[in-house]
C-alpha cells in the first residue's frame, strides 16, 4: 500500500510543523488535527494511510483517539504511530496495547519519521 495521505495530530504549532514539513518533502499529503476529537473526525472523513500522533494533548488524549480508531470498522486499519515526549519501555509497550503500531520519542529526527513511513508501504 502506498502512503499518500498522512494525518498528523499533535496540539503543539511546533511539531505539527515540524512534523508537516518532513513529510511533505516526501510529496505525501498531509492533512493535520490538534487534539484526539479531531483527528477522529478527520480520519473518518480524510481516510489518510498512516497517522502520527501525540500523546499529550487537550480534550482528548492520544490514547483514547486511537482505541476510538482501532475500534471502529472505517479506521482500524489505518496504522497509528504515536509521537511522544513519553519514551518509557512501559509508554512503548502502553502505546501498542492501546493499538498503536509503534512510538517515536521527542525530539525525533526526520530519518525516524521516513523510516516509519517506509515500514507501511
């Protein structure tokens, strides 16, 4: 599967640009959310092919947003990769019984950002 739609939710204007900018350098579309509520909605309605997201954040955590994705017939096969400050062994092993595929710590570099979206191709 090619990835040509990536959302990126993260409630920090610094990292959903840094974030944006790596992946657009890639020529992916990219669409973005700022809180969990959000990148509900915008999954459901945007269908991207892999989304990045934060933990950390308002309204609605990284965690519940994707056990709402994973559990929903329309989104749970798109593969959620959590960026975090969180880089416990305890956050890696969180994060993939709350159905993520895999976690890239903060402050990440744009090789492990690539490297994520080549694993889902």
């Amino acid at each position: 599967m090619a990835i040509r739609k990536v959302l990126i939710v993260d409630d920090s204007p610094t990292d959903l640009s840094n974030l944006k900018k790596i992946i657009t350098d890639t020529e992916r579309e990219v669409i973005t959310a700022s809180n969990g509520s959000d990148a509900i909605e915008k999954a459901k309605s945007e269908k991207p092919d892999i989304i990045f997201m934060d933990i950390v954040m308002d309204k609605m955590d990284g965690y519940e947003a994707t056990r709402t994705l994973t559990n929903d017939s329309d989104t749970k096969a798109i593969p959620i990769i959590f960026v975090s400050s969180k880089k416990q062994k305890a956050d890696r092993v969180w994060a993939k019984m709350q159905g993520g595929k895999d976690l890239v710590s903060k402050p990440y570099t744009k090789d492990q950002i690539l490297v994520q979206l080549k694993a889902y191709e």
